[in-house]
C-alpha cells in the first residue's frame, strides 16, 4: 500500500480507538482537542529549547511545531488547527503534502487568540469538549471544564492503546530503521579508520542527513571504556598528539520517520581486539537471536527477559568469565553486575514509549520483579507491538567492585575481567514487531519504503 493508503487506514483506526477510549472513560459524549506542546525557554534566557511534540497528536498528523492543535469529533473529518504565526524572525512554513493533508480540515490561524472564534462553529452548541496536552491556560480560556482537561482515565486509555501499532506506524518505524542504518555503516567504516568519537558521530549525522536536533535521542558514540556507561554522554575529540587506538566502538543511535522512532545499537571490534571480547561479542549477538526467536503473544516480557539473563549466564560461563555452572551463575544474580539495564522497550513516536508497565487501559501498573528494577516493560506480549531487544555485557568497575566484595566473589574470574575493562561493554539492539504471532526484526529487514 502506498503511504497516503496506509495513512488513511491509520486515521480510521485512530478514530475507532479514541471513540472506544472515550467511551470507556465515561466521556462518550465529548470531541477531543489535542495539543502538540508548548515551547519553553531556557531558564534566565530568551533563547528555546529543542522542542518535540507530543506523542498523542503526532499520532494524528506529523507537523513537530509547538501551538498546533486536531480536533477530534466522531463521524467528521478531523480539524488541524495550524497556528502559522506571522513571524520575520523565523522561518514559519508548514509542509502540508497531500497524502496526509487531504484528510483534514485546515484552519490556518496566525496566533492562539484566534482559535476560540474558529472553534465554535465547529462545534454544536451541546457539545462538550475534552483537552489533551500541555496547554492547561490555553483549555482554561476555551471554558473547557477542569475535569475535562487531561482527564487520567482517559489518558490511560489512549497510552496503553499506543503499543499495538498500525500498519502505518510500523511502516514508519521500519523507515526510520532504514535512515538509520545507512548511519551505522559510516559510523562502522569511521571507527575502523581511526577516527575519535567526535568524528564517528559527525560520519553518522551525514549518511543520515540528520542534524543532532532531528535525531529521537542524543546519540551514544562510546570507544573503548565509555562503552561500560550506559548512558555515556559525550563526544570525545582526541588531539593528533594521542597516540591511544580505537578498540571497541559501541554505538546507540537511531532516527525518525514522520515522529516515529528507530533505536538501533550495533557494537564493532578492531581484528587485534581480546579474544575473549571478540567470543563476547558473538556470543551476545547469538543470543539476542536466541531471544527474539522465543518471542510470542502472550508471554509477559518480564519472562522473555529473565530468559536472556539465563542465556547470559551460560554465554559468560562458556566464555570463562565466570566459574562454576550458568545456574549458579543466574540464581546468585552475578548476571546483573555484567547486564544491569532491561532487555528492551516500547518503541514508537516515543522512544521509551508509553505504557510500557501498563497491564490494563485503566492504568494499572505491574511493576518489575526487585531483581531487574530497570526493566522499562513488563507487558504481556501481542500483536502489532513494536519493542527492542537489547541485551549485552559491560565491564562497569562500580559495579564490579561491588561484586568483587560480595558473597559469591568466587563465582567471577577476576583476571580475564580485569583483561577485559578497557573495552567497556556490548550492546546489541534490534527493534521487533509482533505480526501473526511471529517476531519480525524490522533493524535487520526493514520493510519496503
């Protein structure tokens, strides 16, 4: 199907959903008007921040400008509001191509004090109105009631309802997976040059075509120990003068689609890397393949993730990096000092996206297991979810020293760990759609644009 097909499926899927969220929140009787954001000032400062529209009306059209607005009414053709400000400060255009255009009303405003006058005769005099977004001035000056604005029951609804994905948003996400692959290839062929973090990361921003703001996440570009920190945050320029090697890159970056979001993590070795690193590294790619191929609807998440650290257990004992048996290994938690994160997330407009804890639409939350604080999904999986797998291996010294003074030091064989800390960890990250019961690795074979 082609893109403005499968936009206008969403769109009836889109109005499906929220009539039935509407309904189960005991709001059956209001239209919705949705709210991208505000844009917000750096504090003591005249100059803005980076601004991301909200997931909720990036669902219904992809203009990432902040004051813009949809209404929402059962059974006509939604409104965009698009608030074009008459501006010779800043370029103000708003791309509307047609294959989403077409299945709006556009009602052009140049600022929000308009939007009162062009509301009301879109509305029938007993209509009511719900206000979702971060405007709470902007609902209040429409008369919206205070119980009508973000109203939690409804909200959670619309949040769970986001992880089954359309044939659209798939799409989507499988594009951004697509952008961001060409940046992982540059990225792969800078780091084997030679080249500091800095330029691997500016390699990744041109094969995407990409500007750091354009980007669903500020990228990861971790050489050699900067891999261990999860997070690791900082692009390092090494002068001419440093002659230390590339070793390890492990690089966590993706890209955007029409505000759907791609999180891809690849992990590249030098030839002459430790051996044992290099059996690491296959070693995690072999059993993230393990992983996804286990994936089916109904198994709860928090299952497939203590399946990964039981898989882990035998990869670090198989590799010598621990002694004993994988059991011994996985019941004394040993595998948490070397995987300490979650196995994956939600994936879409978000890229830890909504509801990821989520066991109902009424919000009720399963909490991880005390063992894996960290993981961010504790869902049953189904069809139509879109979600990363993500395990690895890390050299974290906090968290080694910490072993190293516990109950089960001896589980541990400290000098091949030792060996291995200057090339600070692994990560292997895929994004996986559940279609007809089968786990599809959308990083690995996106689909066709």
């Amino acid at each position: 199907m082609k893109t403005e097909e499968l936009f206008a499926e969403h769109l009836k899927c889109l109005v499906a959903e929220y009539s039935e969220a509407l309904q189960a929140a005991k709001l059956a009787e209001h239209n919705v008007l949705v709210h991208s954001g505000m844009s917000h000032d750096h504090y003591a400062d005249d100059h803005a921040m980076p601004f991301r529209a909200w997931g909720h009306y990036l669902r219904w059209l992809p203009v990432d400008r902040p004051d813009q607005l949809v209404l929402i009414r059962p059974g006509k053709t939604p409104v965009f509001f698009a608030v074009i400000p008459q501006d010779f400060w800043h370029d103000q255009h708003v791309d509307m191509p047609l294959w989403w255009a077409k299945e709006f009303e556009i009602v052009i405003l140049s600022d929000l004090s308009q939007l009162a006058r062009e509301l009301r005769p879109r509305l029938d005099t007993h209509e009511k109105l719900v206000f979702l977004g971060e405007g709470i001035a902007l609902a209040e000056s429409l008369d919206i009631a205070p119980q009508a604005i973000n109203p939690p029951r409804l909200l959670s609804q619309l949040d769970f309802r986001r992880a089954f994905k359309t044939a659209y948003e798939v799409h989507r996400v499988a594009n951004a997976n697509a952008l961001a692959l060409t940046g992982h290839q540059a990225a792969h062929d800078a780091f084997l040059d030679g080249s500091d973090e800095y330029d691997i990361h500016m390699a990744y921003l041109r094969a995407c075509r990409a500007l750091d703001q354009d980007l669903p996440y500020p990228s990861i570009v971790a050489v050699n120990e900067h891999a261990a920190t999860l997070h690791y945050q900082h692009k390092q320029r090494r002068s001419s003068a440093d002659q230390s090697h590339n070793r390890v890159l492990l690089i966590d970056a993706g890209c955007r689609s029409a505000g759907y979001c791609s999180d891809i993590t690849r992990t590249w070795v030098r030839p002459d890397c430790h051996p044992e690193f290099k059996a690491l590294l296959a070693g995690v790619q072999s059993l993230q393949r393990e992983v996804i191929e286990a994936i089916k609807p109904g198994m709860n998440y928090i299952d497939l993730h203590v399946h990964s650290h039981r898989l882990l257990a035998r990869l670090l004992v198989d590799t010598g990096v621990c002694i004993g048996t994988a059991e011994e290994v996985f019941e004394t938690g040993l595998t948490t000092t070397f995987l300490p994160h979650g196995l994956g997330h939600l994936l879409g407009l978000q890229v830890h996206d909504v509801g990821g804890r989520m066991t109902a639409p009424d919000g009720t939350i399963a909490t991880p297991p005390p063992q894996f604080p960290a993981l961010r999904t504790t869902r049953t999986i189904q069809n139509n979810m879109v979600f990363t797998i993500e395990p690895g291996v890390y050299f974290i010294p906090m968290l080694l020293d910490k072993a190293r003074a516990g109950d089960h030091v001896g589980l541990v064989q400290w000098k091949l760990v030792d060996e291995l800390l200057p090339y600070g960890g692994i990560r292997i990250e895929d994004n996986i759609w559940v279609n007809n019961g089968q786990p599809h690795n959308l990083t690995m074979r996106p689909l066709p644009d």
